[in-house]
C-alpha cells in the first residue's frame, strides 16, 4: 500500500490550494492567510460571525471547494465554521444551522449543495441540527462585479420559506463567505417574514472591511 501512495504521489502530486506548489493542500504560507480567527461584523441588526479575513488565498480555497469539488478544500472551510461556532460559543445554545441556498443551476453544474453538504458536516461536528429551510423563488444574476446596492436589488425576495418548516428554535445562518452582505440579509428577511428568530449568521470568510 505504500508503494501505491508513494506512485500516486508521483503521478498525481498534492499541490496548495492557494498558490499551488507541490507537498502540502495548503502551505505554510498560505495557511497564514487561513487561519481561523473570530471576526464579527454587523449588518443593520444582523450578527456576522467569521473566521477568516477574505484573500486572494480564500478565495482559491473556496473556488476549489465550491466549483472543483475537492475534499481537502471543503475540510478547511468546515474547520473555520466549527471554529466560529465554538467560539461563539453558539453549542451550548438551542440553535439550528440554515445553509444560505444555492441557485438550481450551481447545484447542477456542481453535483451537490455545496453549502447543505458543508452543513451537514459540521453538524457532526457540533451536535447542533441542520434544518434547510430557504429556497429560492426567482431567478437572481451573477453577483460577481454588482455594487453593494445593485447586489441588494439582485436579492431582494429571491429567498423564501419552505412550505410546512417551522422549527423551534434559534437559527444560524451558514455561508462560505459575506462580502456586502446581500444573501445574508435577504435569508434573514425570509425567515422573519415566516415569524423565525436568526440568531446571526457564521460565515468562512468575510470581507475586510465589511461593504
């Protein structure tokens, strides 16, 4: 078996998710740049807890979790999660963790619910339960390149309750990263529209400063 890994290595070596240079998923370099810290921001009223401050690194991290699918890139996103989450010490509460959802067609392309699948991977970790309440009942365009504003037009009633989910409880939200915080403030309008109390939201990454 050691032969084995030792010719995969050679034909398929291990390269950084954020620069790319072979040996490790994320080297020591990089992993400057990600190393889960407590950051909290607010929108309006809203609590954004995160762990790390959004980088050209980050940003690769997500993108190979997210678009390309690979395990290791998903671990480092869940490890800042569960580190948040404990700082905030939001384990001891009766809390719920709602995955901000994503488009039909990212979910297509991706083969998965990227932030459901996150979710549920960090509900073993913490013990707290994930109750996928949000769907999205209108189309929304590419955020990528859209102001603060036009971002919060792009998202305003995008998000809806599920028919039928009424959770006791109070609820997370869980995101990879918050840049100005259009998702996250249409989720938590969703669900207090359905009479729901949103503790906050924990995040991976957030911009720096929060726009």
């Amino acid at each position: 078996m050691k032969v084995i890994h030792e010719l995969t290595q050679l034909l398929f070596p291990i390269r950084c998710y954020g620069c790319n240079a072979i040996g490790l998923s994320i080297c020591s370099l990089c992993r400057r740049e990600w190393h889960p810290h407590y950051y909290l921001t607010h929108l309006d009223k809203i609590k954004v807890h995160s762990a790390i401050l959004y980088s050209p690194t980050a940003s690769k991290i997500i993108l190979a979790a997210k678009e390309n699918g690979l395990a290791g890139a998903d671990h480092l996103i869940i490890e800042a999660i569960v580190h948040v989450i404990k700082r905030g010490d939001f384990t001891s509460s009766n809390a719920r963790l709602v995955p901000i959802p994503s488009a039909s067609g990212n979910r297509r392309r991706r083969g998965r619910d990227f932030m459901y699948e996150i979710c549920k991977e960090i509900s073993q970790q913490t013990q707290i339960p994930v109750s996928p309440l949000l769907t999205i009942v209108r189309k929304v365009s590419d955020q990528s390149g859209l102001s603060a504003k036009d971002r919060a037009s792009n998202m305003h009633g995008a998000f809806a309750l599920k028919p039928g989910m009424f959770p006791r409880g109070d609820l997370l939200l869980i995101d990879d990263v918050v840049t100005t915080g259009a998702s996250v403030s249409e989720a938590t309008r969703a669900l207090q529209s359905g009479g729901l109390r949103v503790l906050g939201s924990v995040t991976a990454c957030v911009t720096q400063p929060l726009r």
